[in-house]
C-alpha cells in the first residue's frame, strides 16, 4: 500500500513569512522520496537484512538466489522481479553479472516492506540476456523464489494475502505466474510477456538453453491464460502499452481472444484480471515506456481497490484512467521529442545539424571497415571508447549492407548504466550518413556504439559497414 505519510507531508505545506514556500515544497519533496543508496552495498546475511535492510543470498532448491530486502512499517510486501539484462553487461565485460534489483528506490512510496529477487538464470547461462526465471524442463525458479516470498512473510509477520508481486516486460511474466501460483495475492505486471514463446528473443534462448518454450509445458509456463483460468485464486492488473507491437499484438490479443473479449482503451475487467491499455510513443522504445514513480501511485491504488473490492466497478475508475493515460503519454511524448531535437545537450554532449561544421580538415581517429555478425544478444553492437573532453567530432559511414532497413548509433554512459543519446538511422540511398557533435568537460565512461539494428532487438541481425570515418577537432582549433 502506497505511504499516506508521503501525501500528509505535502498536505501540511503551508506558505509564511518565514521560508520560501517554493522551497518548502521543493525540500519536501527531496525528503520524503529520496532513498538510501547504501542499502544496495549492505551485504549481509537474511536475518540482518531483514532487520536493517540489505542484500542477502540464499539458497532454495539447490540454487542460490541474490536478495534486496528493504523495510517498511505495515504488514505488507512488495515483490520485484528483473526483466532483461541491462546492456551494461555486454559492453566491456561479456561475463558482467551484477544482481539486477528493479524499482528497488521506490520503497519510500511504499509503507510495507519490499523484496527484490535476482533471476538465477543469468548466473547459470553467462551468455543469456533475458531468462523469465524458468528454471529447467522439470523445476521452475519461481517456485523456488515464492519460497523466499514465504519465508520473509513469516520472519516479519506479514500476511501472505498482503503480497503484491509487480514488475514489467520479463519481470512482469514472472510477477503474473508468481500470483497466480501465491494464492490470494496481487500481481501488477506492465508490458509484461504472456505467451513467452511469442516473444522475439525464443528463438535465442533454446539456442542458448536448448529449451523450446513451444514444446508442452506440464508447468503451462507459455500459456499464463490455462494459469490465470484455471489455477489462479489472486487478482491480476496488467498494463500494457498499445504502440508497441510485440506487447499488444502478440502477447495481449491472443489472451483477450482466448478470453473472448473486444479490448478498449483503458480498464478492461475480466474474472480475475483487470486490463489497463495506455498508449506512449516510447522514448527510445515503446515496450520499456514503463510508469514514473507517480504514476506507480495511482496504478498500486486501483489494484489494491481491486483486490480488496468484491463488486469492484471499473467504469467508477475509468475517467480517470484516460486522464492518467494521457499524462502518460505526454510524458513520453516530450521525451521522445527531446531525442529527436536536431540541437540538444545531452550529458555534456552538443548535438549539431549534420552537415554545421566541415572538419574532416582535422584528425581522422579511426577509418574502417565494420563487421558485426550475427548473435543472440539484444545489444549486438560494437563500440568504441574514443571521445574526449572539449572536440568537435564528425562520425561518416558510407556503404551500410542493405540486410537491414536501419541501424542506431547511440552514446551510452557505463557510469549511470544508461543510454544518454540514441539515434536510429535508416538506410536509404544515401551513400553517406553523417553525425556532428561536440563534447564538453564531463564525458568521462561515454562510449560509442553501433547496434546491427535497432539497439534492444538486435537478435540475430548484421551489419557490415564498408567505411566508418571518425574525425576530431580540439575546440582551441576551431
């Protein structure tokens, strides 16, 4: 349940002689939602986590699994599984395996207790970008981690009605099949993969796992509508963003026709499962435009009004979902405008008008040709780690192999673990594509890379580039 104390505290603002009233709210604001980043370095054993906040390992089923426990003050407990590896895990080191713990920082939200379980399917296949927690053909590791789920509740007392598992994309598959086999709690699940042999990364994970997510399934793990009908007493939200293909098209529609249903645009209640459809453009990508911290408010709201409430009335709620919606969707909107701008300062990078300065005058720091084959990995791309402080650089690819309709070129900070600047970049006729930009004090961990394809769904694409030309020009030069 979201903690009432957070809205008390705006609630109670009120403007005086004696201290700005901006800053009365501004300062708020930073008390009331920031988080403790030292919860994550705080490595101990369960028992003191439990007590102090902190990660744990445990072992369940012959497998360990990496924990982050977070404390609260009510008889409830936030579950969090992770989706697909960042693509920080591909950039420099093939074999990077730090525990991914999603959504973590929104515990001040929250006056229950929080848990984030990390998928131990990553540590068993090194080279897997996305594992759903599957386990193998005969034992499922979300079983395992409902058992983790257990024992917390127990240790702190919490009724294990009072459960919420929420997560998105693969982490949302897992927070679906997690609820629906905890009886009588509630999953929150965004974009979430509901037939997981549907999803374009399949084919990579039986090349990886020699598991075939087609074949039956006694577990029915690829087909969530037989676990939801038949096998589930929890009441499930899922969201799901109608811009994005994969989402809407191959993983919802087949359920709602299995249902039997026409969908709209907003609340859609049926049985168990309440249906939430918004629309955001995606900034860089439709599937990851997931809620904002507040918008997770008002989704925990109507999920717990719906669990709680026998007679629940989706129209009650509807209005207002369309007005969030929208909210949504702007949100993204500026976003992906934001990327689009032809000029816009990113980090401590200018980006120019292609074509504004002419500097092939000064020095070429690289010129050849690029190959990048295919792979399973969502991030195939090459990078590069030759940005510097204070130049003027000019990036020209000429003869891109027409195997693929675009690529992307993006600018990716190791530091924070975030793309700072992604451009996507159709092949036409054009025998030359070309990129300025400037860079400023701070580019330090900022890398280059190519992705064959659109960065994020690069499985099993190519790209050969017959000339990549990086030029450099100090600013005192110009």
């Amino acid at each position: 349940m979201i903690n009432d104390e957070i809205l008390n505290e705006f609630l109670n603002i009120q403007d005086s002689c004696d201290q700005d009233f901006l800053a009365k709210i501004d300062s708020t604001r930073d008390r009331i939602l920031s988080y403790d980043k030292s919860i994550v370095n705080n490595i101990t054993d369960m028992d003191d986590a439990l007590v102090h906040s902190g990660r744990f390992t445990i072992t369940i089923d012959n497998t360990e699994f990496q924990c982050l426990f977070c404390n609260g003050s009510s008889n409830c407990l936030v579950v969090s599984y992770n989706g697909a590896r960042p693509q920080k895990s591909f950039l420099k080191d093939p074999d990077y395996n730090t525990p991914i713990f999603p959504r973590w920082s929104y515990y001040p939200l929250n006056d229950g207790c929080f848990l984030s379980i990390d998928d131990p399917m990553f540590k068993l296949y090194p080279d897997l970008s996305l594992g759903w927690y599957y386990g193998d053909h005969e034992s499922c590791f979300i079983h395992s981690t409902l058992k983790i789920v257990k024992l917390v509740c127990d240790k702190k007392s919490i009724d294990v009605k009072n459960v919420t598992f929420f997560s998105s994309s693969g982490g949302g598959y897992a927070a679906l099949f997690a609820a629906c086999s905890f009886p009588y709690s509630l999953s929150i699940s965004i974009n979430p993969q509901i037939y997981i042999q549907n999803f374009p990364y399949a084919s990579n994970f039986q090349d990886i796992t020699s598991i075939d997510l087609s074949a039956y399934d006694n577990l029915h793990r690829n087909d969530l509508f037989y676990k939801l009908t038949f096998e589930s007493k929890s009441k499930h939200l899922i969201l799901v963003n109608v811009t994005c293909s994969h989402d809407y098209l191959n993983q919802l529609k087949p359920l709602a026709d299995k249902y039997g249903v026409t969908l709209r645009y907003g609340l859609n209640h049926i049985n168990n499962v309440l249906i939430w459809l918004y629309e955001a453009c995606g900034a860089p990508h439709a599937h990851t435009s997931f809620e904002t911290k507040y918008i997770y408010v008002a989704i925990d709201h109507i999920a717990n009004q719906f669990k709680v409430n026998p007679t629940f009335d989706a129209e009650f709620f509807q209005k207002f979902v369309i007005f969030l919606n929208e909210c949504w969707r702007d949100i993204y909107s500026y976003k992906k405008l934001s990327l689009l701008k032809d000029n816009i300062i990113s980090k401590d990078i200018i980006f120019l008008n292609n074509g504004v300065l002419d500097i092939k005058s000064g020095s070429c720091i690289y010129n050849n040709s690029i190959d990048i084959s295919k792979n399973h990995r969502r991030y195939n791309h090459i990078s590069f780690d030759l940005l510097e402080s204070n130049s003027l650089f000019e990036i020209v690819i000429c003869g891109v192999s027409p195997s693929i309709d675009r690529f992307s070129l993006g600018f990716y900070d190791c530091s924070v673990n975030d793309m700072i600047k992604l451009f996507e970049i159709k092949i036409n006729d054009s025998s030359e594509h070309t990129l300025c930009f400037i860079t400023g004090e701070n580019i330090k961990n900022v890398v280059l890379c190519i992705y064959a394809g659109l960065a994020g769904i690069t499985q099993n694409k190519e790209l050969h580039i017959q000339s990549l030309k990086i030029y450099k020009k100090l600013i005192k030069e110009l």
